[in-house]
C-alpha cells in the first residue's frame, strides 16, 4: 500500500494556512530525530547491545516469558522464542535488516524516479508519454503481488530486496522531478541556457535541486517509513530475509504460531516495527506541512 | 446437586465434586474452594480428571481438523497424511489392522497360506459399492493389479512388489501367488495400497472420474469438496462394518497449528489431529476437550541424498548424526511426548533390538569425523515443510544449529507441501529432508527395506550387504535368520546413515470430550464402529 | 463540453488498456526469467509428450518475438492455461475465488468510509477536544501501522483473549468482522484525516462564519457545506483508498485465511502454480485500472477543469 495515494494526480484542494507551529517546531523534530538516531546506533552497535546470541538459544528456556531469570539463568526482558531465542537480541539485530534495507531501497528509488522525472521533464514528448503511463501502472496495481512473484522467482536475497523494495516507490519523485523541471521550463530561462550553451547539469545543480530539495526530504521520509514496512510485509510472508537472521518481519511470522502461549514472540518486533513507522512517517508528515505544504494536493 | 443451586463457601469434598460433575461450578471455582479445603494443586487436578463431567452431545455430524487439503481422492495416487485419513474412511482393504495392532477381517473374512507361495483370501458377501454395485473378487483383483501397472504410475507401485499374479477363480475367492514365500503379505494388504477400488466404476468413468467422485465401500461416502476448505462425506447406511453414528463426516483444512487448536477449544472442530506438544497441555486441561496419543509406530527422520557430496560421506553423515542432541528435542521440543530411536526399526516392531541404546550425542566427537573426512564448509541443505509435520519447521532450525555448533554449513530451506511432494517424486532434494516413515507391517520389512531398498522411494544409497539381507529377510520364514539379518542391516545403517532418525514421537489427537476415539499408531485415521463412537446422553 | 469529456475518457480508456499491457508485458518477462516456463505451467508428472505440445503452443520453440505475440494472443482471450494444483483453466480458478475478495474489500471499504467521514467532521468541527486528539492519534496508528501486524493484534486482543470472534476463515458474519476492520484501518484512517483536513478549510470560508454570526447549527452548517466543496477531493482520496484496498486484501487475507484471490494468488507462488498466478495478477491489474478508470470519469464529470488539466 503506497501513502502516495494520499497525493494524487490532480486535486485541487485548497491550500492550509501556514499553521502556527513554529512554537512547537524544535520538540517533535529532535524526537523523531533522537528516535531514528537511536534506531541507527542500535542497528551499527548491535553486537555489542544485545546481551545474548540472536540465533542461538538454549532448548531449555523455550516460550519463556519476559522475565528476569529464565531456566538457563539468563535475563529475558521480552522472552524467548520457540527455539530458546532471547526476543530483545532478535529484536536487535533486527533493526539492522530494516534500516538497511530501507534506506538502501529509497536511495534505489530516488536515484531511478529522480533520474526518470528528470528525463520526462527534458525530454517531454513521447519518453514524458511512456514514463507517465509506467508510473500510472505501477500505481493502479497491486505492487505487493508483483513483489512477491518477482521475489518467488528470483530469490529473497538482500540486493533483489532492496531493488524490489525501492522500485516500488520511484513514482513518487519521478513526479516531483518532473513537475519541477516542467515549471521551470515554462519558465523558459531553462531552455534558454541550454540553448546559450550551459549545461544540463549545472542548470540540475544550480536551478532544479534547491527547489526540490526539501520536497525530496518530505518524500525520501515518507518512503522510508513504507519501505520498512514493505520489507517487514515482505518477511511476513516469508519472503523477505530468510531465518536463522532476525528481522521484524520474520520474527512476526514465527510468533504466529504461538500467539495463544508466547505473544510476546510477535508483538514485540510488531510494537518496535509499528513505532518506527509511526515515529518516521509523523516526521515526514510534519516536515511536509512546513517545508512543502502545496505536496498535499501536488 | 441442581446446576443452579448454590455451594455453601466450603462444602465438603464430596459436594464440591458432586457439583463439578454436575457442571455447577466452573474449574476455576473448584481450584479455589479446593484450596480452601487443604487440598494441595496437585491432588486437585487429580480430581478433576477422574471425576470429569461425562460429556454427551446430540451432534450428528462429525469434524476432523486436519492440517492441510486433500489432493487427492485416488487412495492409489497419494500417500500424504491428508488424503491417507479420507482414503482410509472411503474405501477399505481385505485386511483391517486395529489399534491393538492385530490383523482382523476387513473385505476379506478369512485368509491362509494354502501353498509356500499362495494365499487364498476368502471375500465377505453382500457388500456394496457406494454406487450399489456389487462388490467381489474380480475388485480385489483389479485393485492390486493396479497399484504396480506401470502404465499408471501410482504412488503405491512398491507395495506389493512380492506379489508375482492375482488369480479371482470366483466371486468369493481371490488367490495371491507371490514371488518366494511372503509371511506379510496380509499385513502388507492392509495399509496403504491395499485399499479396495471398483473395477466396474473406473473402467466405465476412467480414473480422472473416479479422482473427481470417487466410490469406496468404506463406511463414508464422498458428498462434495470445498478444495482448501472442507471434504463433507456422509454415512454409508448399508456399510458391512455396522453403520457409523453420525450422519455425516467432514474433514476440515486448518493449516495452522494455533487456529486448528483455537477451533478445537472453540468446538468448532470435533477432532483436531497433528496436536503439537506445545499445545497438549492446553487441550487437555481445556474442560471440553482432551488430548489423546499413542507412541507412533513408525520414526522421524531427516532421509538424506547420499549422492550429493558432501553426503556421500559416511563419515560426515555419522558426524551429523552424533551433532543431534536427541535428549533436548524429545524433552524441549516434544516436551517428552517421544523417544530417542536406537536406529532404524521403531518400538514396538518384530526385532526392534532392546540391548542398542539410543543414538549418541558426541559433538566433540562430530567435530573429529568431520575433520577425518576432510569436510570444507560445503553447505547441507535441511529443506524441510512448516506444519505438515508436527514441529518440522522447529526441528529443522534447533538441528540446524546443532549442526553449526559442529562445524557443519547447514541451511534451512523451507518449502510448500506440494513443492515437496514434487521433490519426492522427481527425487531432486538438494541435502536432507523430514519424513515419516510408518512401519507398515510392524516389521522392519515395512519400513527400512520397503523405503530403502532398490527402487524404493527413498533409494539414494546402495550397499550389497544391505540389499542382500534385506531381500532374503523378506522372504524368510525363519524369524531367528530374519533376526539377525536385520541386526546386521542395522550395523550397516549406522554406519552409513541413509536416514538420520532423530525421534519416535507421540502421534497425538486433541478430542472434544464427547469424541471416543482410540488412534491407531501407524496413522491409519479410521472412523469405525470398533475404535470410534460418539457418547451420547 | 460532451465531446471534450468523449475526448477525455477515450484518452484515459487508451492509457488504462496501455497499462495493462505492461503489466502483462511484466509477467512476460518474469516468467521467462527463471528459464524454460513449460515445467512451471505443467504438473511434474506430465508426461513428455504432454510438456512438447505446451511449449510448441507457445511457441517456445520459436524466436522470443513470436512467443511474446502468442502470449498477448492467449492473454486476450483468457486462456492462462490449466492450473497445476486445481486442474481446471487458471482463469476459472481464480475467478473462483474473486467473490470472497468482493466481499471483504467492499465491506472494509464501507465500514471505513461510514466511520471516517463522520469522524473526521466531529473531529475537525471539535478541534484540539480530546475526542479530536484520540481520533487524529488513532488515525495517525491506523496510517502508519503495518496492516499486517493490526491483523496480529486484533487476533490476539479480540479473538484469543477476548473470544469475541473467530480467528479465521470465512463462514457467517462474525467472521468478516476482524478482516474487513483490518483491511480497512489504513483507509479508515486516512479517511478520517483527509476529511478533517478538508472541514477544516472550509470552516475557515466567510460562509461559514456568516452561518456561526446567524447562530445556525454548526455541526449541520459544517456538514452541508464540506459535503458540497470538499466533496471531490475526499471522493478522490476515497476512491483511491478503495484501490488501495484491493491491493491490501493480500495481505489480510494470508493473515485471516480468508479464502479470496489474494490468498489465492500467494499460495499459488508458494505451490509453483504460475497459470494461477499469471491469472490473479492479471484480473488484480484489470480490476484496478477499470476502478480508476471509473473513478476518473466520475471525477471529470463532477469537475470541468479536471478535464482540461488531465487531457
């Protein structure tokens, strides 16, 4: 499910008042900010956080609840899972599965919508025809059974991931891209310098990307928070990092079986998976309605 | 004691279970009035289950909570469990195997050996096909015949590979001439293959028909199927067994282990099969439902592709075998409900050898083969199905890690049942695998040799020793040689591993507790008159 | 104005049938991805003669080119083959199982759409109240939170413990109840917030004050006149959501077991039955691009401008 659909094609929807929330700007910035810098430490400093081997846990403290001595004498805060597992280590090691894989996938789906856009906006024309119409395939489509059978055949290994994962967001800046390479040319001092020998890099560096700059943050924010949900889905089904690795996903999936006796084995990455999520697409909420307010309704 | 009455706050023990009886007082309730009493936790449950409410219904109907869909309704097209309990209930064999584990008169009244290499089956009369044909000898023929015709490719082609010719002289006579002198052969007759198909129905409608709407004598016949939902069957009214006391049976596809269990307490489902023993406890403790196992005659093993290096190894495979803490799985994993196997014949089976103890435990040892054997990392394959088999995808992860604490490259694949069943057929496993091999017969000649031997479904390996003593044991009527033989055969095993058995587990069923019902333990799930009933009011 | 709203459908027709050309264009190529596609579409035990009549029907023994044309040939009269694992014509199998994803996607939608236009208004019209601040708060869950995971938790919460409503499958209305509220919680909450929003503003219009001045209900006044200006714009979203719904039926359904084309579509990829597969993926696209189609013929006719903008 894409938060693109929040934004679609055409919508003239009055623009909201600059609200007064420059008294309550610093808080929630330095918060989402602490939190997914917290979440970045944790997933580098993982080995050193988790108090116990993610993938190795004793047969003896299987389904334990979270507790502070188990029947092999360690500390379980979250429990352990149906192998004896330390939930909390898992937990751990598993935001590095996310985060990488969400970072990486909107840097692949920038790169090519940014490119893209890029491209329809120059060149117009049929390639302006051909790119809109992908992208208005890929949106009215149910991307999650395309990745799914793309991963099915070709394997849930963590480049495919990332690739699969950031291809499906690229329409989003490849409109932005477009929009604002489109605007600047009715300008017409675009093609002016083209025309005056400049080149088109220069005209991207100098012109085009300080505008979109900050729209490309509210994007890049959004996307993340729906990548890494994207990739937990993914593992969900079993088609994301395969085990003996933690990720969010696949620690769900496991826990299903046993959520009438052992929850916490999938509630807790849920709760994590759910927070991040929340924590980041709140801070790409914000960051829209003060940087970019005409995203609303683009 | 009336339900609605109300207990005096600590009424003696006899009122107090006089009411549990009744249903008055909820578990709950008497645990506490219990305690109040001096009675210790321990001996409170005691009561509880001894004196538990005799739980009746009116239900005509009966639902079996099974782990995943039929695929198929030819009983010799298919030998996954699924569609074996359907099979079993639709159709029957000349031989029935009772719980008790006896061989007992089944479309066949009576049998003899009337020559070294001949069996003369005597055929029950006045039975009928679901269709109201009527049912004889020229159908037992037909069957066998078609189990191993090769123009049909069955899954059961190996069944009866000791049968040399099936004579029918007349309607109430069928005589079974075998290759050499075959003492199981009615034991073979009634498993798996041996189920009883209507020549004249699948003559006339062809098997593809026949798969679609099949036609048993068994004591449910085939209504509809809801593919991935449910298989509704109806009493057979005229069925020679006696008539079963419920209108209708319904075998249910619940995959998941925790909603099979949650319909089960529920009542939603009547019987639930494949009870993990994660949730033993809580059906058994549950108040209308109750968890039932017998010890499964048969193991569980991980078989292995011996023609993949690095598992054309001997030395690698023992090393595998000696990484596997049997004593944590069967205690942490099966919470007890197994055992640690000594090798390849199960317990309770004709010359399962009492004096080998159980595999050993050695990863110190391991760790040597595996140096001696000059292992290099090359990764073992565990492809493995989650929830067909009772913790195979948690077995297979917990071995997995064993199997790394030793040095051993293991990966754990998981794959779709029906992906599997592909593998198996194709024998295209890339390392190791779950199966469960039933001893068929109660004979090591119904689960080694039927599965290892040469062109069996698990052949990977071959060993001339081997395969010399398991063909004359076959065919021996000399038990003490046959004794031997297989002592022999397993020293061979245990050196070569073609399978990696790791636990004989309990074959556990969670009922409600109106559900009488007395599992068969080689899997053989049969709703009949002699081990089933409903208890009524 | 009718022959440029003509214009414009016939230009949104030809868009929508060029994407689901490349959608199946897509399925093309990921079959031909994994190699030889005549196994994939045949059961294992086919035999050899059966497998070489496949691959001489589709040509596979041909240059690329030509099997591309047989593929869009068999692609445009519905013939996706036979289903491994049901042995019926794919199309048929999963058309089958289309009605149980109807059921499901319309009721979420409608419980979505019946719970978040109200909410939204009260929300918006009591602004900053507690009410508004835990309706935004559970939006903003709703929004954010994996659909997947608020299928969990519904399980454990109102299933397990609770014992209100079955864990899964599909039998009477109890057990539509937990899939449609899943299913629909991203929508709901989206909903929910856009409507706000969009109340929001047209609180802000002289009208509405004037009405406040003449001491007229607010709620009502409100209701009116969002329902008449915000009204496209929350149709718009709406729609889409309903869209989106489809897509997330995917998931919902696995977590549920609830017996529709989307569960269909997965096992199918887990059993290797790619003619399913090829079929769902196809009648999932189709459906999509007829909604938004619809969708944006409803909306050129509600709005002139839109015509002009989009053409």
């Amino acid at each position: 499910m894409s938060r693109v659909f929040e934004q679609p094609a055409a919508v003239p929807l009055a623009l909201p008042a600059v609200r007064r929330r420059r008294r309550r700007v610093p808080w929630l910035l330095i918060t989402s900010g602490a939190f997914v810098g917290a979440l970045a430490v944790v997933a580098v400093a993982a080995p050193y956080l988790a108090p116990q081997n993610p993938e190795r846990g004793s047969l003896r403290a299987r389904l334990v609840a979270p507790t502070l001595e188990a029947s092999d004498g360690k500390a379980h805060p979250l429990g352990t899972d149906h192998l004896g597992r330390d939930v909390l280590s898992r937990v751990i090691y598993g935001t590095r599965v996310s985060l990488t894989i969400g970072f990486a996938a909107v840097a692949v789906g920038g790169l090519v919508g940014g490119l893209l856009g890029l491209l329809a906006g120059f060149r117009g024309g049929w390639l302006d025809e051909v790119i809109m119409t992908v992208a208005d395939a890929q949106l009215a489509f149910p991307f999650i059974l395309l990745a799914i059978g793309i991963i099915a055949v070709l394997g849930p290994s963590f480049p495919n991931l990332i690739v699969v994962v950031g291809l499906s967001g690229w329409v989003t800046y490849a409109r932005v891209l477009r929009a604002q390479v489109l605007s600047l040319r009715r300008r017409e001092f675009v093609d002016a310098i083209v025309g005056l020998g400049g080149s088109i890099p220069r005209v991207l560096l100098r012109h085009i990307l300080p505008n979109v700059g900050s729209t490309l943050m509210v994007i890049a924010t959004l996307e993340l928070a729906r990548a890494i949900v994207l990739e937990a889905t993914l593992s969900f089904l079993g088609l994301g990092i395969q085990p003996p690795t933690p990720s969010w996903g696949g620690m769900i999936h496991e826990g299903r079986e046993y959520l009438d006796t052992a929850w916490w084995i999938s509630v807790a990455p849920g709760l994590i998976l759910m927070l991040t999520s929340l924590v980041v697409s709140r801070t790409g909420d914000w960051l829209r309605d003060v940087l970019d307010p005409t995203l609303r309704g683009e | 004691m009336e339900r609605h009455e109300r207990m005096p706050e600590t009424p003696t023990v006899e009122t107090l279970v006089k009411a549990w009886r009744a249903g008055a007082v909820p578990r709950r309730e008497f645990l506490r009035r219990a305690a109040l009493l001096g009675i210790g936790a321990a001996a409170a449950n005691t009561l509880l289950e001894r004196e538990a409410p005799a739980q009746t219904t009116q239900k005509r109907e009966l639902v079996v909570g099974q782990g995943g869909d039929i695929s198929k309704f030819d009983p010799h097209y298919s030998t996954s469990a699924n569609d074996i309990r359907v099979s079993f209930n639709t159709f029957d064999n000349l031989v029935s195997r009772h719980p008790d584990g006896k061989l007992y008169p089944g479309l066949a009244t009576e049998w003899k050996s009337t020559a070294p290499t001949t069996w003369q089956f005597k055929i029950r009369q006045g039975v009928r096909w679901h269709n109201g044909d009527p049912f004889s000898s020229a159908d037992a023929k037909f069957s066998l015949e078609r189990t191993w015709d090769p123009a049909l490719k069955t899954r059961v082609n190996t069944v009866f590979t000791t049968i040399d010719r099936v004579e029918a002289p007349d309607p109430a006579t069928v005589l079974i001439h075998t290759k050499q002198p075959d003492p199981l052969l009615p034991a073979r007759l009634a498993f798996y293959g041996g189920q009883i198909v209507p020549k004249k129905y699948i003559e006339a409608v062809g098997s593809d028909a026949f798969n679609a709407k099949p036609v048993g004598t068994g004591p449910v016949r085939f209504v509809s199927w809801t593919k991935d939902d449910k298989v509704v069957m109806e009493a057979n009214p005229d069925y020679w067994g006696g008539r079963i006391d419920v209108d209708r049976v319904i075998f249910r596809s619940i995959p998941e282990n925790a909603a099979r269990v949650a319909a089960l307490l529920k009542g939603e489902i009547d019987v639930m099969v494949l009870l993990t023993p994660d949730h033993f406890d809580r059906v058994n403790q549950h108040p209308t439902t109750r968890a039932v196992g017998v010890l499964y005659a048969g193991l569980y093993v991980l078989a292995v592709n011996s023609k993949v290096p690095p598992l054309n190894t001997p030395l690698v495979k023992q090393a595998m075998s000696l990484a596997v803490d049997r004593e944590a799985i069967v205690k942490e994993l099966w919470r007890g409900r197994g055992i640690a196997p000594n090798g390849p014949i199960a317990r309770g089976d004709n010359h399962y050898d009492t004096t080998l103890s159980p595999l050993a435990f050695n990863p110190k040892e391991a760790r040597e083969r595996l140096k001696k054997a000059g292992y290099k990392g090359e990764p073992i394959y565990i492809e493995t199905t989650s929830g067909y088999m009772a913790n195979d995808k948690p077995m297979s992860e917990a071995i997995a890690a064993m199997w790394k604490d030793v040095g051993l490259n293991a990966v754990v694949e998981v794959l779709e049942y029906s992906v599997r069943a592909q593998k198996n057929r194709e024998r295209t496993f890339k390392g190791v695998w779950w199966s469960d091999p039933t001893s068929t017969l109660g004979d090591p000649d119904g689960m080694m040799w039927r599965l290892l031997s040469p062109g069996g479904p698990q052949d990977y390996w071959r060993h001339p020793e081997f395969d010399e003593l398991g063909q004359a044991a076959r065919f021996s009527l000399d038990e003490k040689f046959r004794g031997e033989a297989y002592k022999k055969m397993t020293r061979v095993f245990l050196e070569h591993f073609p399978w990696i058995p790791v636990i004989q587990s309990y074959e556990d069923y969670g009922l409600q507790k109106y559900v009488e019902f007395t599992p068969n333990p080689n899997q053989q799930f049969e709703i009949r008159r002699f081990n089933s009933r409903m208890r009524r009011a | 104005m009718r022959a440029g709203f003509g214009g414009f459908l016939a230009y949104r027709l030809f868009r929508a049938l060029i994407a689901l050309w490349l959608v199946s264009t897509v399925v093309f190529v990921v079959m031909r991805l994994s190699g030889d596609p005549a196994p994939l579409l045949l059961p294992p035990d086919a035999p050899i003669a059966e497998m070489n009549r496949v691959r001489r029907e589709l040509g596979l023994d041909r240059p690329l080119p030509v099997q591309y044309a047989v593929y869009l040939g068999n692609v445009v009269r519905g013939d996706f083959g036979r289903s491994i694992h049901f042995r019926e014509p794919a199309m048929r199998v999963a058309f089958a199982y289309l009605p149980a994803t109807f059921e499901l996607g319309l009721t979420a939608f409608v419980i979505a759409a019946l719970v978040a236009f109200p909410v939204g208004v009260f929300s918006a019209v009591r602004r900053n109240s507690l009410l508004d601040h835990a309706a935004m708060g559970f939006a903003l869950v709703g929004q954010s939170a994996p659909t997947f995971f608020i299928g969990i938790l519904f399980i454990l919460i109102l299933s397990l413990r609770l014992d209100l409503f079955p864990t899964s499958g599909r039998g009477e209305w109890r057990h539509l109840v937990l899939p449609a509220l899943t299913l629909g919680a991203f929508a709901m909450a989206s909903i929910a917030r856009i409507t706000r929003s969009a109340v929001l503003e047209v609180q802000r219009a002289d009208y509405i004050r004037t009405a406040r001045a003449k001491g007229v209900g607010e709620f009502v006044v409100v209701a009116k006149h969002t329902l008449k200006n915000a009204a496209l714009p929350i149709l718009t979203i709406t729609g889409l959501q309903f869209g989106t719904l489809l897509g997330g039926a995917v998931v919902t359904e696995t977590v549920f077991a609830w017996p529709g084309m989307g569960r269909l579509a997965i096992q199918s990829i887990y059993n290797r039955d790619y003619p399913v597969v090829q079929s769902t993926v196809f009648i999932a696209a189709a459906l999509f691009i007829v909604i938004n189609l619809v969708l944006d013929a409803l909306y050129g006719v509600l709005d002139p401008r839109a015509r002009e903008k989009a053409a």
